[in-house]
C-alpha cells in the first residue's frame, strides 16, 4: 500500500475518524505513515484534535516524530507527556537527532535524558551541544568510521563487520592519524573494488576537505550543494575528526532555511504553531502591525506638510500612490537578489562595487523607461504636462533610490548581524513610500504652486 501524505483529502479523512472516534480507522491511517508525514499530520491539525493521532503513534515512533515537529508544537506534545514517556521517546535516536530534541527541553527533562545514556553518548551529545545549533558542529553527528593510514583494506572490512552496523547515510570511512586528525578519505566503492591487501593510505583521497566545526548552517549546505556530498567530515580548530553531517540532516537545514526566507518577511517564524492559541499569534503578529502602522503614520507626517500644494494640485494625490508603487516593484526586485546572493555566500567584497553598479545600471535604464511611460499616460489622460513631468521626474528618482536601498539595506543588515530577510522589506517600503511621496509632492510645490 502506498504510503499516504497529508493532502487536504487524507486531512478530512483523518478528521472524520477523529469526529467518530473511530481509534481503529486512526490507527490504521497513521500506521500507514512515515515519522515525518505523521509530524506533518500533527502541525496541520488543531490542538484539540492532535492527542488523538498521538495516542494512536507506536511507542517507538514517538522519538522520531517528536524530532520532526516544529520547536512550539513539539514543546506542547511533550508538556502532555510524563518524564518517564519523554525519556523513553529519546531512546534510540542519532546522537544529532537527539541534540535538537533536548535542546528545547526543560532543564529537568533534559537532565533525566542526559542520565538515561550510556557515558560514551552522553559526551557525544554534549560535544554537540557545546556548538551553536545552527552551525556544523551542532547538525553533526558524533558517530564516524574513522581508521588509520596505514592498516590494509581487508583490515577495513573486518573491522566493518565486525561493527555490524554503520551510521545512516554513512558512504565513507575517513582517514584520521594517531591523534585523530583528519588526512582524508576512502569511498566505500573504492574499498570494496580494491585489492584487499591494499594499504589504506594508496586508496583514500586526500584532497577532500572536512568541514570546520564553526561554519554556519548555511554554508554546510553550499558545500554538499557545490561538491554534491553525502557525508562530509566535521573537524575542530585543531584539525581533529570529531563528527560527520550527511545528506539528511543537509536537507533538513534547506527546507529551514526556505521556510524562514518566506515567512519572515512578514514577521512569522517557521517553529511557530499554526494552531496556536488565538491571543498568542495576536500578540506576534501585532508587533509587526504596530511597528508597520508607526512607519506609516511617519508618512502620513510628512504627506500633511506639503497639505497645501495637495489643496492646489489634486491630481498630485491621484497619482501618488503610483509612484510609491513603482519604487517598492524595483527596490524589492533588488532586495530579494541581494539577500539570496548572501544567503548562498554569493556576495564577498570584490564584488559588491561592480554588482552595485550593473543593479544601477538597470535601475536607470527602468526609471528612463518608468518616466517616460507615466508622463506620457498623464498628459494623456489629464491633459497636463506639467504634472505629467512633476511625476516622471519623481518616479525617476524614487526607482533609482529604490535601487540603491534595495542594494544597500541587506549589506548594512548583515554588518548589524540582522537577518535582511526579517528587516529589509519593512525598511524598502518605508523609504520607497516616503521618497516617492516627498519626490511628487516637493517637485510639485516648487514648480506647480
């Protein structure tokens, strides 16, 4: 039977089992489903209705799919749960796995976890967490294959199966010396083709660099993006092989990373709860509406300045609107280029000054093209040639300063370790709003009144 995703036909499936009550029509749907589809399953429902599709979870799923809930959700599945459940939950996860899961635990909880472990992973998953969550060395998994440069490849193979069992997505052994420093790498398809009596050292490629323990999330996803990996080594400052990220965990951090790019853009953040209580959402949202009515009242200020050359003018406010439309089109064309371009590490310092000057290049070559087409439909439509140069003139210099700030805004952002996918937008508006009105309203007093 094929696996069943949560689409809007299986979500009113699944809600007509809960409306019944049918547990046994719950637990065969669910039964159906992988750890991350059930996740899935549970962020798309209402609270009230979660509990059903929980208690109908196996026992040993529970880990799994409490890894692949969103923070906020996750944080009020296990407040329902007993300490005991929790740690039992826990049992079995990868060391990486685990680390995000007990990094939003409370302290008591995390404590008990941390007492059910072996020694031996209880220090593996405090390494992890010695780094910051959104870096290598806190998507890593401790657990490697590692071996030294000098032993045979039929060495190799005995000790692997003796192991008897490798860590997911595992396609590689690193090579480390006496003091396990990294010096490079040996294929899995390059040891089983190769001559077992082989030495190590002959086989493995040093060439492949790890990855350092520091580097950002994003930047782990560029490497297995430009260098298509499926595992990569994690080393620390001093060279030391002391982990290992794989494909999935690389897969994980993009769909993040995209989740955030949109969302944050109007203020939301990709772990909140879509169910969450209506007060609370309020509150998130209402902070963003707040900060956007305070700018636009800033405009309205300005507007009220120039009230008198609006009394004379009307057209002026007709079309005013226009020219703030215009600029926030241009400046958000560049804004968006920009904080992809530094999303992807695109964006170095010998490249910012010929960048800047192609993105004004287009932007003059569109504001020309901007003028031109609005002058000639207001002189068209309102017989007025004055106001028709007053807001060609306007929207010249409005695109243009679009431009620049849509360029500008991401660097300056990320200078002030700001996210310019959280504050750009709100800033390109405002300035594009404000620029545009002063533009027509400050041509228009002085040269139509």
């Amino acid at each position: 039977m094929e696996p069943i995703t949560a689409t809007p036909l299986d979500l009113d499936e699944i809600h007509a089992a809960i409306e019944r009550g049918d547990v046994v029509q719950i637990s065969r749907l669910v039964a159906d489903l992988y750890p991350a589809e059930i996740a899935r399953l549970i962020e798309s429902l209402p609270a009230e209705e979660r509990q059903a599709i929980w208690a109908a979870v196996p026992d040993d799923s529970e880990g799994e799919i409490l890894v692949e809930l969103n923070e906020e959700v996750r944080s009020s599945v296990v407040e329902a749960m007993a300490s005991h459940e929790v740690v039992a939950a826990t049992e079995g996860l990868d060391i990486d796995d685990l680390a995000d899961f007990v990094a939003d635990l409370p302290e008591n909880l995390t404590y008990k976890v941390l007492q059910s472990l072996s020694v031996q992973d209880r220090e593996r998953l405090q390494a992890v967490l010695a780094y910051p969550a959104d870096s290598a060395g806190g998507l890593m998994n401790p657990e490697t294959v590692s071996v030294r440069p000098d032993v045979s490849v039929d060495v190799v193979l005995r000790y692997l199966r003796m192991r008897g069992e490798l860590p997911i997505n595992t396609d590689s052994v690193f090579v480390v010396d006496r003091d396990d420093r990294y010096l490079g790498v040996l294929t899995f398809a390059r040891l089983l083709t190769s001559d077992p009596e082989a030495a190590v050292t002959a086989l493995m490629d040093p060439s492949v660099e790890p990855i350092h323990a520091a580097s950002s999330a994003a930047e782990v996803a560029r490497e297995f993006q430009d260098r298509d990996l499926v595992s990569a080594a994690v080393t620390d400052s001093a060279g030391r092989l002391i982990g290992q990220i794989t494909v999935d965990d690389v897969v994980d951090v993009i769909q993040e990373q995209a989740d955030h790019d949109i969302l944050s853009r109007d203020g939301l953040d990709e772990d909140d709860d879509m169910f969450a209580p209506i007060l609370t959402s309020s509150r998130r949202r209402g902070v963003w509406l707040v900060l956007h009515l305070t700018l636009a009242f800033c405009t309205a200020a300005v507007i009220n300045l120039f009230q008198h050359t609006m009394n004379q003018v009307i057209l002026l406010a007709v079309l005013m609107p226009m020219v703030a439309a215009l600029g926030g089109i241009a400046g958000s064309q560049t804004l968006t280029l920009m904080i992809r371009s530094i999303a992807l590490g695109r964006i170095q310092g010998s490249n910012v000054s010929p960048l800047l000057r192609r993105e004004l290049s287009i932007g003059l070559v569109n504001a020309l093209l901007g003028a031109t087409v609005v002058a000639t439909v207001t002189a068209l439509f309102f017989r007025d040639w004055r106001v028709a140069g007053v807001i060609a003139a306007a929207t010249a210099a409005n695109l243009l300063i679009a431009v620049a700030v849509g360029f500008g805004v991401p660097l300056a952002l990320r200078r002030l370790r700001i996210d310019p996918a959280l504050a750009g937008s709100v800033i390109l508006i405002t300035v594009t709003d404000l620029v545009g009105f002063v533009a027509v309203l400050g041509l228009g007093t002085l040269l139509l009144t």
